[in-house]
C-alpha cells in the first residue's frame, strides 16, 4: 500500500511538471524509472532550501531578500492556481519545498501530493496527509484541499520566514502557536517576535518595522480559519508587491534601481481596440509606453516593439496585465483614437495614473489595479462617458473620489479597494449612476455617513464598504435595493440597531456587520439571509432565529450575548455552520440542536454553560465534523453517548470544562478523529484502551488529555495510533512506562516481543491491514495455536523439508513473543528467560530436523 501511494505521488508530480512552464516552479530535467526506482531529475538549485539558509548560522537573509523569495513563492503559487488549464493545489508548501538558484531566485518544489482540480471545482478531497503545522484546519480535519489550503500554508510560510519560528517549535504549547504568536505581537509589538537579525542595524529602523507589520497583517489574512473567508493568492502576490514598493520608496531614493525577480507568467488581458487595423497613432502610444517601461523582465519591449513591424504581430501587446512591468504610463496614452478596454494591472507600475488617459471617449474597461500608482484620480475621470468599468483596486491612490466620478451614466463597476481614498460620498451618490450594480471602496479612510441617496442605484448587487472609517447609523432607504445580494458594512464606526426593514431584500444573502458599535438584535425580517456576521450585541438571541429558515452560516462569536441558547434554533434546519463562541450564554444546551441535520461546525467555547446531556441529541447530526465545547462550566461527566456522534467527527474539543468521571471508552467510536483536547478537566480513571482504534484514517494528528486526574497504566493500545503528531499527557497521575521518564527493561522485553511478530510474519505493526481494532498481537493471537502456517512468511514455508519441524518452531516462537507483550510490565518475563528460551527452541528445532544432534545443551553459531 505504502508502494503504491508512493507510485501515485511520483506519477502526480509527473503530470504536473511535465505540462508547467513557470520561471518560480522547479523545472524538470528528465526521470528515471524502473520496477524498484522512480526518479525525478530536476534543475540544481546552487543555494538549497530556504530552510537551509533560513536556520544557517553563517548567512542571514534580509528584508528585501525574504520579501522577494515570498513574492516568487506567490508568483509560483498564482500561476498553478489560476495559471495553468486546471488549477493545481500544491498541498505542501513549507520552507524545505522551497528551493533558491544561484540568483536567489525561489522555486516552489514537491509536487509529490499536488492535487488537480477540476474544471468546475473548488476544492477535492485527499487522504494523503501534508506537513503537521502549514497545513489548513479544513485540510487536516476534513482531508479539504483547495486553493485556499494553499493561502493558509502560504501564511504560516510567511510568519516562519520573518520570525524564523518554525510552527512545530518546542515554544508552541499549551495552546499557543505561531499564528497566536503572531497575533499577539501586532500591531505594536512586532519588533519583540521578528528575526532579530531583521533589526540588528539602525538605519531604517522605521521603515522595516513598518514593512514587518504589513507582511504580518497579510499573513494573518491568509491563516483565517474559514477557508472562504481567507484572500486569493493573487491578491496576496499584489499586497506582497506592493508592500515591496513602499519599503523601497521608504528606504532608497529609486525604486527603479532595485532588481525585482522577473514572472513569466500572463493573464487573458486585453489592450484592445474596436479597429482591427492599429492606426500610427496607436503605435506611437505603445511606443510611448514601451519608452516608460524601465524593466521589462520578458524583454519583449526591446526587442519585438518596433516601427519594423505590425502592431498586431507585437509580442504581449494583447497581454500587457502580469508582466511584471516597471515604470510609468506615459501620457501618450490619450491619444489612442479607438481603444475600448486598457488593462494594465498586476504590474509594478508607478507615478500617476496620466489625466490624458481620459481623452480616450471609446474606453469602456479601464483597470489599473494591482500596481503601485500614487497620487489622486483626476477629476478629468468623468469624460469618460462611456465608461462601465472602473477597476484602480489596491493601489496606494489617495485623496478623496472626484465628484465627476458619480456623473459617468454607463459605469457598472467601481473597484476602489484597498487604497488610501478618503473624503465622503456625496449623498446623492446615484443620481447620475443608474447602472451601478458593484461598488467596491474598501478598505480605505472613507468618512461620513452611508449616503441615503444610495437606495436609486436600483441595479446594485453588490455594496462593499466595509474597513473605512463611516459613521451614523445604517440608512433604511436600503431596503430600496431590491437586487441586493451582498451588503458588507464591517470595520467601521456605525451605530444604532439593524433596521428591520433590511428583511425586505428578499436576495440578500450575506450580511457582515462585524467591528461596528451595533446595538440591540438581529431583526426578525433578516429570515432569508444564508449568512449573518455580526459582532457588538447584547442582549439574548431572540426566539425568533427558528424562522431563520434560509440561514446556513451564523456567525455570532465576540459578542455580549447572555442568557440561555434558544431552544427554537434547532428549527434552523439549514445550519451548516453555527459559532457562538466568546460569549456570555448560560445554562443547559438545548437538546434541539441535534434538530439541524445538515449542521457540519459547532464552537460553543468560551460561554458558561452547563450539562452534557444535549450530546446524545446530537448522534443526529450525521455531517458533523467539528464539535468544540471547550472552557464552560459542565461540571459534570462525560456521557457515554459522545461515542454516537458523527463517524465523519474529525475535531472533538473539550478543554477547561469541568468534566468529571472516566473518559468512556465509547470515545474508540470516533474512528475519524484528527485533534482531542481533553485538558484541564477533572477526569479520573484509566485511559481506556479502546482510544487505540482511532486509527483507521491514520490521521492522529494531537491528543491533548493533560491536567486532569488520569490513573493507572497507559493501554498499550495506543500503540495504534499510527500518525500522532502530539500526544500531551503531562500533570496526571500515570504510573506506567515512560510517562514521568520511569523506563523499565520491562518495556524493552514488549518491544521485543513485536520485534518477533515482525521478524516471522514479515509485518510491521504499522500495516494498512491491522485497523478497525485488529492489530499485529491481535493477529498472531489469532492465529495461536492451530492457525501459525497462515500468519507466516510464506518465503519461511517455501520448501518442503521438515515442516512439522518449522511450524512447531514458529509456534513456540510466536507463544514466547506473546509473553512478553502482555498488557502489565510485571507479568512479562525479564530478557533473561526470553534468551533462554529461544536457545531450547533453536536446539529442539535442530534436533527435530536432525535427530542425530543431541537434545541437550546450546547450539553455538
């Protein structure tokens, strides 16, 4: 089995390699392959792994250069995610798959358990285990891999890189870990967890802290523990780029001069024009553009772009997006007398966005976004008439949103986010905008109130305002926007209740509300919302959250939410998803929730709640994976019914609860479990033996059972547990081998008795066969005394001379190794009797094979 996933692994990075072409992926030279020997030779990186010189005590990276390896990671990353014909999920990224050239250069490698998605899909699912550490909640948990997966490991890769902290540091316990690590330092105190070689010289003190802090903030965007919620890589690449730009503008007089790692990579993009026969004014336009170019890394400019040749025939003059251009748009481009649609995003390019570009009438799609453009948008913006898309998204733009924006009577979409625009939005925002159907400004410093004008853009679809600094409360003339599908208000300064008349967006599906001063409750009319973020209430969760029957997301964790959980939520029946946590809720869980069939993620940490009972409702819910419990006030024992939940259960959280009693040996049920947390409890008792059957999936990942009142002997049968990254046993009263560093000869003469079953049965105690509760003494116990020739290695059997002589052999060897893996250390014979013993087994087997040889004494070799 081990062989065959092997076989899969090399031949998943075959597929993958043989079809890619991309300056920051490993390029492969040739393989080699036989029955015995699979091989890839790959390209030689003269600088190793980024582990290597990440932990060197003899070089040290700088800013500027982790900063670019990161920026080639994601480079790597974007072109198989979004790159190649179908995306690719790399499934395994950490710092020793990340390989330098002698340029510095970094190659994402190991496509070894890369997985391809389909054409319409998001994500698959996959058995085979990534690196405890980097790897997503969803990806160890539910076997969910995805692009996202991707980000998330992206983002510890990221952290590792900065603090040079590996996310499996012995300094990650008790419920730390490098994300938490991380978290706590910011924003303030990020210069107490950075690489202190980061910081060891004094200039640009500043302006590296400064960068740090924004690497981190990007970082912890990646690590969100809800896939959908994390950022693309793509947008991750920009944020990296610009991040770059800035310390550069922060620390060098030129930012030109800086040498940037070159990405071959291009998107569908277009610079179009309506005429398909380019007039010299065009040409010269382009021209104009390849003369502001100063790095141009596919070269293209230099030596294609000419006067010699059609324009149509120029290399990359239909994909002038993802070129890794740096520069400024010349202010030539105005003269193009029949351009439509001008994308130059996702370069590096600088300066201002030229006031003659909105000479061009015929432009229709205008996105800049993704570069590092500065200064203000010209009010000139409005003569573009015929203008639908305005996409300038995560540039360093700033001041406020010319007033002749509003005026454009074509425009779709505005795509403002992620800059440094401030200023209000005028209160009759739609008054000229009747097809405004996206807006777009956020995160930026926008002020003032949402405006009421807003409700007469009767198309809009999408209202995203969220990381600004508006105020006032929410406008009730949105109830107007009868299109509305998504309404994003989070991060800013709004007051007052929810208006209830929102309930009459009947298309409203997502509303997030989170980082806001909100009081009161979520009203009644929200029933057709499929997700609710909300944050800054008080009070109970109303009676009326049954009605909720469109809900599948509720997000209400970090509030001051009080009283007892409604019973009425279990009518909810499309919860997928319910977290509660961070709360102030008591009494009794209801019974109730065991209602919601479809329910996949439970967090109830971090309220004072009381009794178990509710957990044998919830053998109901058949899809859940995740059921977290942990710090309330239970205060009592642990029923036996939690080994009737869902046998897709892969988390089981139960710390600080004040569980008292034994564990119930109905946990072995739970065969799909990933992570147990028991800590800080009040258990007494044995560890039960049937915790050895989580095992099947061999995904065992962390046991954390510390801090209780556990006794006795730990059962050998956990053993089983094949995958375990973490098994916390500390603060218990255990007397047995090896637990408070007592080792015993006892233990040894256990290990040998294993060693015997693997060295006559050719199988390790690790097999794929010893699973549902069967394990390599079980099988030879089996087998005892009648059965031995089945259990055998049949090569011991092969021939025909004496096998009455053998069998009894290997039944008195296998009856010996049974002895000395019996469950109590004392009853086990010492080494001394096991060698005795083999010695009369080895002389009776030599003498029922000759029996010339006499029957007494040793056989020397």
């Amino acid at each position: 089995m081990q062989q065959e996933r092997a076989i899969k692994s090399f031949d998943a990075e075959c597929e993958v390699l043989s079809n890619i072409r991309h300056r920051n992926l490993v390029k492969i030279i040739s393989s080699c392959t036989n029955r015995d020997f699979k091989a890839l030779i790959l390209e030689y990186m003269a600088n190793g792994s980024l582990e290597k010189l990440l932990y060197s005590h003899n070089y040290s990276l700088d800013i500027l250069q982790r900063l670019n390896i990161m920026i080639d990671v994601a480079s790597g990353l974007d072109y198989l995610h979004h790159g190649y014909s179908r995306a690719v999920v790399h499934c395994d990224l950490k710092p020793s798959n990340v390989l330098l050239d002698s340029g510095m250069t970094a190659h994402v490698s190991d496509l070894g358990i890369a997985k391809l998605l389909g054409e319409e899909d998001s994500m698959a699912q996959t058995k085979t285990l990534a690196t405890v550490g980097y790897m997503a909640p969803e990806y160890g948990s539910e076997g969910i891999v995805s692009t996202r997966g991707d980000v998330y490991s992206f983002g510890i890769l990221l952290m590792e890189t900065f603090t040079r902290k590996k996310p499996t540091d012995e300094m990650f316990r008790e419920g730390m870990s490098l994300k938490d690590y991380v978290q706590k330092a910011l924003p303030d105190s990020v210069a107490k967890l950075v690489d202190e070689r980061l910081l060891s010289e004094e200039s640009h003190l500043l302006s590296k802290i400064k960068c740090l802090t924004s690497i981190f903030t990007l970082a912890m965007d990646c690590v969100i523990e809800f896939p959908e919620q994390r950022t693309y890589i793509t947008e991750v690449l920009a944020t990296l780029k610009n991040i770059r730009t800035r310390y550069l503008a922060d620390t060098t007089d030129d930012v030109r001069n800086a040498s940037f790692p070159a990405m071959c990579q291009q998107n569908p993009r277009l610079l179009r024009s309506a005429q398909s026969n380019i007039s010299s004014i065009d040409q010269n336009a382009l021209l104009a553009l390849k003369s502001h170019i100063t790095y141009d890394p596919n070269n293209f400019l230099a030596t294609n772009w000419s006067t010699k040749t059609s324009v149509c025939s120029w290399i990359g003059v239909y994909y002038l997006s993802n070129n890794r251009f740096t520069g400024q748009i010349p202010s030539g481009f105005g003269s193009f007398a029949n351009l439509e649609v001008l994308v130059l995003d996702k370069n590096r390019l600088s300066g201002i966005i030229p006031p003659s570009i909105c000479n061009v009438s015929t432009l229709r799609s205008l996105s800049l976004r993704e570069n590092a453009l500065r200064g203000n948008i010209a009010e000139v913006i409005g003569r573009l008439a015929n203008l639908e898309t305005l996409d300038l998204y995560d540039n360093p733009l700033s001041g406020p949103i010319p007033m002749s924006a509003f005026n454009m009577s074509s425009l779709m979409t505005m795509k403002l986010g992620r800059n440094r625009v401030n200023g209000s939005l005028p209160d009759d925002i739609c008054q000229n905008l009747p097809n405004l159907t996206w807006f777009f400004i956020g995160p930026n410093e926008i002020v003032g109130k949402i405006p009421n004008g807003l409700w007469k853009c009767k198309k809009l679809v999408q209202f995203i305002v969220g990381y600004n600094k508006l105020t006032g409360s929410i406008p009730k003339v949105l109830a107007n926007l009868t299109q509305l599908e998504e309404l994003q208000l989070d991060s800013n300064y709004l007051t007052g209740e929810i208006p209830e008349e929102l309930g009459s967006l009947y298309k409203l599906k997502k509303l997030t509300l989170t980082n806001n001063p909100l009081k009161g409750s979520i009203p009644r009319s929200l029933a057709n919302c499929t997700m609710l973020i909300k944050n800054g209430l008080t009070g109970t969760i109303p009676a009326y959250i049954g009605e909720f029957s469109s809900l599948e997301r509720l997000y209400l964790w970090g509030n001051e939410l009080r009283g007892n959980i409604p019973i009425s939520i279990g009518n909810a029946s499309r919860l997928t998803l319910l977290q509660l946590s961070r709360n102030a809720f008591s009494g009794p869980v209801p019974s109730s929730l065991g209602n919601l069939r479809q329910l996949q993620r439970l967090n109830l940490g971090r309220n004072n709640l009381t009794n178990l009972s509710f957990i044998s409702s919830m053998a109901n819910c058949k899809k859940l994976i995740s059921f977290q419990l942990g710090f309330n006030q239970f205060n009592n024992i642990l029923p036996a019914s939690i080994g009737n939940l869902s046998a897709s259960l892969q988390v089981l959280h139960l710390k600080s609860c004040k569980i008292k009693g034994s564990i119930p040996g109905e946990i072995g049920n739970l065969s799909s479990l990933t992570k147990l947390t028991m800590a800080d409890n009040e258990l007494t008792g044995p560890v039960p033996t049937t915790i050895g059957r989580l095992k099947k999936l061999q995904d065992i990942l962390r046991v954390n059972l510390s801090s209780n009142s556990l006794s006795g002997q730990l059962p050998l049968s956990i053993g089983n547990l094949k995958v375990i990254a973490m098994l916390e046993l500390s603060n218990n009263n255990f007397s047995e081998y090896g637990l408070e560093g007592i080792v015993s000869t006892r233990g040894d003469v256990y290990s040998f008795g294993i060693l015997l079953m693997e060295t006559l049965t050719r199988k390790k105690p690790t097999d794929e066969m010893f699973g549902e509760g069967m394990s390599l003494k079980d099988y030879v116990n089996k087998a005892l005394p009648d059965s031995v020739a089945t259990i055998v290695d049949k090569h011991l059997l092969s021939e025909e001379e004496h096998p009455s002589a053998k069998i009894k052999c290997i039944s008195s060897i296998f009856t010996l190794a049974m002895d000395c893996v019996v469950e109590f250390p004392e009853k086990r014979p010492d080494m001394t009797e096991v060698l005795a013993t083999l010695r009369n087994i080895r002389t009776r087997y030599l003498a029922d094979k000759d029996p010339q040889l006499p029957r007494s004494g040793g056989h020397s070799r």
